[in-house]
C-alpha cells in the first residue's frame, strides 16, 4: 500500500482532505449573515458561533479554541471573518476580533475580515460578505491537489451505540488503521474520558512517560467524582440500557471494547477539547462523549478524516439517516462491525469490518482495507454524510453554567 494521498498540502506542513471557504462570525448575532452567505457561495461552509454572553471565561476560552482551530483545519482553504466592532471594542478579550484574525493570518491561507458597524449595519455587511466571500472562494479554488505523504494526515475516533462487535471488530479495526497511519508518521485522536474507566489503568500505561500517564488518570478521576457530584455513578449506570440490549454486560467490558478504537501505539499526550496536538503520533483528548461536540472537538484540533464506529446492534428494523456533518469541515464517516447493522442502513454506512466476526478477514486486512478507504476519502472520494445537505446547529463541548 502506497503510503501518499492526493490532498491539499498546508502551509504548516498537514494536509487537507478538502479545499473549503469557512464563514466565521466572531458574535452570535452574526450568524444569520454567515448562514447566508453561505447559501450563496458554493464550495462554502459556516460555522454557527453559540452564545458567549454569560458563560464562565473557560467555556468563552472553548468556544474561541474551537473557532480559532477551525481556521487552522487543513480542510480550510481560506476564511471569511464577520465582526460587529474592531479590535479593542469587544465586551470579552478572549473573543476579539483580533485573536481569530491573527490565527488567519498565521495560517498562511487567504482571509478576509469585515465589520458590522463599517458596513452601514447588516444589509451593507451581507452585500459585503457576499462580495467578498465570492473573491474568496476564487482565491481558494486555485489550490490544487498534490502527492502528500500520510505523515500529513491527521484522523480522529468516535465510537457509539457499542454492541458486541465494537470490541471484536470495528474497533480493533479502526485501532489497526490508526497504528499504520502513526507507523508513516501520522497524527490520530481518540477520546470519551468516561468511556475509558474500567480499563484506564491500561490506557494510561500506554503514555509515553508518567506525566502523560497521570494525566490520563487524573482525566479519569474528574469526570467519575463530577459524576457522583450530580448523583450519578458511571461505573452503576454504564453500560446504558442499549448496550446491554445489545449484548455488553460490565463496565470493564465496554471499556476494553471502546479504546481497541485507537490501537497499540504509545499516547502522547493528553488534550483539552479543541486542543491540537503539538506533534505527531497518537493522542487522547480529554471530554465527554457526546455524539455532536466530540467530532467538532476533534475537527478544531485538526482532523483532516472524522470517524464514527458504530456497533448498531440495537439498531432498529427501519433506522433513522443520521444526516448531519458534525465536523463543520472535514468528511465524517460511518464505521461498523456488525454486519445486519450494515445492512439495514446501507445509505449510512461508508465501511463494513464485519468480516472480522465471520472469520472471512482478520484485523490486520481489514484494517489496511480501512486505511485505504480512508487514503481514497483524503484523496477526494465523497463519504455517505457528504452526499447530504442539511444544516444542524452543532454543539461545543462546554462544562459551566449560563450565568
């Protein structure tokens, strides 16, 4: 196997899989600008700032991590920013203008910056954004695909709705497909704090020094004592009533089952949700397992691929199409091991490692199967969710209150 793919090489050394034109609002109120620019610009896309009024500095701090990140992302070929006021004028530092700004300026990428109140209020910002997202998108389109080494590719992991078979075969799959992406030199990410205890003790003897281990423990601990703050004990209540439905009986089991996803290799560190990570190799970001931020956590620390392994085998007879792309940016596709989960829902479902559980294929096959579904992926080929066009409010990984 060929260990190259036809991306977008990046200024700062990674590859995209796509070329695309974010429209960012720095203000929430902006959004309703972005979202319709965004219509009107093909190759474009928005992402939909959520309220920063009144949250606590560190979930503000989250919310600009994730923006400051999608800009980064190498799927990003230029941006457009929109503003209410210049720099200075900000009710929160943390979310000036000049802050996203300059995470577009360093990313050596095209970028354009317009403010509300410099453009006659927002009929004369979204004839403004119109037009200058139009010249953007010209700007971006010259890029051109190119041989990139897979050492310039970043993917990351979620797992979900875990059966039976998302420990003996999507996992470990997905596990074998990131050792041979980090064995080229490449970066992967895995996360689901609460998804690791039960079996952290294992994962954190994987870190490359005690440091990183601790972290891993430590990360464990929070999330189990926040949980008993609220009355609940993740060790009684997990697994849920679906995975018990679908054959996982303990914690421990569960949890050996959901870190299979990220395969042998030594971590690295530990990462804050958003975080990119500062070299290559594996990662593990520290947050809980929502469905919708995680993705989006993962595309801001630069996942160029986002997969979703699923076990399905609760899956009902006439599944709903999860038609959403939480990553904003980057392909997302659908994983599974569970073969009438495949079946059932074929227009959902990009690869199938079940026959890791009918003895027809091992671990090793599948996962270089895998890898060079996902070399396709990066290299142009559209994923399941791709084909789709529908717009979600995305949700950002956020701890505190609404004060």
């Amino acid at each position: 196997m060929t260990n190259e793919f036809l991306g977008f090489m990046r200024p700062d050394g990674h590859a995209g899989a796509r070329n695309t034109l974010l429209i960012l609002p720095i203000n929430r109120s902006l959004n309703f600008i972005a979202t319709n620019v965004c219509r009107m610009i093909r190759g474009a896309v928005h992402f939909e700032i959520p309220a920063e009024t009144g949250r606590p500095a560190k979930d503000r701090e989250t919310i600009a991590r994730v923006m400051e990140g999608l800009i980064r992302n190498p799927n990003v070929g230029g941006t457009l920013l929109l503003a209410v006021k210049p720099s200075g004028e900000s009710a929160y530092r943390n979310m000036s203008d000049s802050r996203f700004a300059a995470a577009a300026e360093q990313s050596g990428k095209p970028f354009r910056i317009l403010y509300l109140t410099e453009s006659g209020g927002s009929y004369g910002l979204l004839g403004k954004a119109l037009q200058a997202a139009r010249s953007l998108a010209v700007e971006v389109s010259r890029a051109r695909r190119s041989p990139c080494p897979l050492s310039a590719l970043t993917l990351a992991v979620k797992c979900g709705t875990s059966d039976a078979t998302s420990g003996i075969a999507g996992n470990p799959t997905v596990g074998n497909a990131f050792d041979r992406l980090i064995d080229a030199g490449g970066t992967a990410m895995f996360s689901e704090t609460t998804e690791i205890i039960g079996a952290e003790k294992l994962v954190a003897a994987r870190a490359v020094n005690d440091t990183v281990a601790g972290k891993i423990l430590t990360a464990a601990r929070r999330w189990e004592e926040k949980a008993l703050s609220t009355g609940e004990d993740i060790r009684a209540i997990n697994p849920i009533p679906a995975n018990i439905a679908a054959g996982i009986s303990t914690l421990e089991e569960k949890s050996l089952g959901a870190i299979a996803k990220s395969g042998h290799r030594p971590i690295q560190d530990v990462l804050t949700y958003g975080e990119a990570p500062s070299g290559h190799g594996l990662y593990f970001m520290d947050a809980w397992m929502s469905s919708l931020s995680l993705p989006l956590g993962f595309t801001a620390a630069g996942a160029a691929i986002m997969i979703y392994q699923m076990g399905g085998n609760a899956m009902p007879e006439n599944p709903a199409m999860p038609a959403i792309n939480p990553t904003v940016v980057s392909p997302f596709l659908y994983v599974t091991g569970n073969a009438r989960a495949f079946e059932r829902s074929p227009d959902n479902f990009d690869f199938d490692a079940s026959p890791v559980m009918s003895g027809n294929a091992s671990i090793e096959e599948m996962g270089e199967a895998l890898l060079t579904h996902l070399r396709d992926i990066a290299s142009g080929t559209v994923t399941k969710m791709e084909t789709l066009l529908y717009e979600e409010q995305l949700e950002v990984f956020m701890e505190g209150p609404v004060l």
